[in-house]
C-alpha cells in the first residue's frame, strides 16, 4: 500500500498457489465399503491445482463527510486431474478432467454522512465468471448489484437503518434475472444497560427477528 497524498491511498493484494495430490476418495457401495468408488481398477487420481489473484483498491477522502472506495478483483483457477498406472506409477498423459475459472469485477462505494446523526452508504458491484471445462464445456455470468443504506439516529436514543439492494445476473443457457431485497432495523435505547432491537431482511432467505438485550 501506498498513500500518494494526504487523501489518496492505493492499495494491492495479489498471490499465487500451486497444489498437488490425490483426488478425494468415496467408498464403491455398501457390499464393498473398503473398495475405492472414484478410481478405475489398477489406478488412482492424481490432482493439480493453480490459483492467481490480484486485488487492487484505491481509497479517496472527498471531503470530511464523504469518501469514495474502488476495488478491483481478478482470480483465476486452474485444476486438472490426471490417472496415475499404480502398477508403473506413471501418470497418463491426457487430463480426464481439467477447468480454467477466471473471475474480473469491481465494486466503487460511497459513504456520505449526511449530517451529525445520519450515515449513507451506497454502491454498486460488477463482476464477469467465465468457466471452461472439458465436462461441462463453457459458460459465463455477468452479475451486478446495486445497493444503499441510510443509518439515522434520532433523540439520541432510537436508531432506524433502512436499505435496499437490487441484484441482476445473465447466465449462458439460462437468461437474465433480477431481484430487489430490503431492509428495515429498528434500535431503541430503553436504558443505559437496555436496548430493544428490530429488524426485517430479504434475500436468500427472509427473516423477521425482535430482540430484547440486556448489558
């Protein structure tokens, strides 16, 4: 990381792994518990793996209430598995199974204190998945999502955040689709040692949840 003036920070992650070794091994069946059900007779799986990742970022200060966050991310995944002649202990040339997953994307966040009692929160997030792969071919899926939210304090004992976040996505030999998820959180201060907490969710799963703390 480095900071390129007062307000201006740049920020990378990056790294890189290598793997090899046997494939996971699952039983035949029942009447053969100890034989081994994901190798052919007289070989066994060997697997290799390569992953790569660069994550740059860059921070601005804007003014004293607002600040702007970019992220980018790149990944990619390399695997392949080979048979390996057990009597020879010789790896057959040719991958039986192999893939190449690359990810690009990128997200840019805004956080916006609006005044003394109030924080916003906005942003949208872009990504591209590309995967090819001798069992299942190829295919790609863009995703982008774009979110807010308010966090607002009033009488210095009721606290209210509300957002929103909308998620899209198009997939080879699916189509488009899209969602829109909301959220409600209510907190109020009953007593120094007391809080009395609400919140309301949509997304992968709704929930709806009241709790009554004491500290």
């Amino acid at each position: 990381g480095y900071n390129l003036n007062p307000r201006l920070r740049f920020d990378v992650m990056s790294g890189y792994g290598t793997n090899k070794g046997g494939f996971f091994i699952y039983w035949e069946d029942l009447n053969h518990s100890f034989s081994n059900g994901s190798d052919p007779h007289g070989y066994q799986t060997r697997s290799r793996y390569k992953n790569t990742y660069v994550f740059p970022s860059i921070s601005y200060v804007l003014n004293e209430r607002m600040m702007l966050l970019v992220r980018g991310r790149m990944n990619r995944t390399y695997s392949e598995d080979h048979l390996r002649n057990t009597i020879d202990n010789v790896d057959l040339p040719d991958a039986f199974r192999s893939s190449t997953a690359i990810t690009h994307g990128g997200e840019a966040q805004l956080n916006w204190q609006i005044h003394r009692q109030g924080i916003m929160v906005m942003g949208c997030d872009l990504q591209k998945d590309a995967v090819e792969a001798i069992q299942f071919d190829s295919c790609e899926v863009v995703k982008a999502a774009y979110y807010m939210q308010l966090e607002h304090r009033l009488w210095d004992r009721f606290k209210a955040t509300l957002g929103a976040r909308y998620d899209w996505e198009n997939a080879d030999r699916i189509g488009k689709s899209g969602d829109l998820s909301k959220k409600l959180g209510l907190n109020v201060t009953l007593t120094p040692s007391t809080n009395l907490r609400f919140s309301y969710g949509e997304g992968f799963s709704n929930h709806v949840r009241a709790t009554f703390d004491l500290r």
